[in-house]
C-alpha cells in the first residue's frame, strides 16, 4: 500500500511487477509474497485492479489515514479491548520510551484534556 500511496500522481495504477520492484527487496519478500499481499488486500478491497494487455494494474481505493485508522482499531480491538492505556502500558513495560516519546505522550494527553 506505501508503494502506490506515495505513487505521483496520486492513485496512480502499478503493476504487481512494479510494486514489487518498490518493496519486495527491501522487505526480504520473494516475487510470489507480494502477489500474495496484492491478492488479501484486493480481497478487503483496499485496492482496485484493472486489465492492461496480458498483466492487471493496481490502485489503492482507501486514503491511507483510513486505512491506518482502521488497522489501528482493529489492532486494539483484538489485543487491548479495544483500549488504548493498556497498549501504551505494554509499550512502557517492553521497551524504554525515549524523553521524546514522552513528551509526545503528554502533549497529545494535554491537547485531549482541553
């Protein structure tokens, strides 16, 4: 999905030859891995697909914020109840958060505060 995301224009079609060319080195993942992914994602229908000669193009059709959003809440939903203390708990409990990372946390629980 990051590979057709960032494509220019946006939402510009990509061969499954081209999306892999994007990211299957980078990931460790071989030429089959990434039809595979085309295919689950072409199930959920967060890509479109279209015939081009011999080979089929694919076009995200969700934003990328909402599919972010909805991996989110779905990763919660099954892990955490559906909340989100008990993720950044795990979080803080697991590995060290940075002066950054808490800082960030303080400011977004000060801007919901308001």
């Amino acid at each position: 999905m990051a590979a057709l995301w960032k494509r220019e224009p946006p939402n510009s079609a990509m061969s499954a030859e081209e999306i892999g060319a994007e990211v299957a080195e980078g990931q460790g993942w071989s030429e089959a891995t990434v039809k595979t992914l085309i295919n689950r994602l072409l199930k959920k229908k967060a890509l479109g697909a279209t015939r081009d000669g011999r080979r089929f193009l694919y076009r995200p059709l969700v934003a990328r914020e909402a599919y972010v959003q909805a991996e989110s809440q779905g990763l919660l939903d099954r892990l955490f109840d559906g909340r989100l203390a008990p993720l950044v708990s795990h979080f803080t409990e697991t590995r060290a958060l940075s002066a950054e990372d808490i800082a960030e946390l303080k400011r977004l629980i000060a801007e919901m505060d308001r």
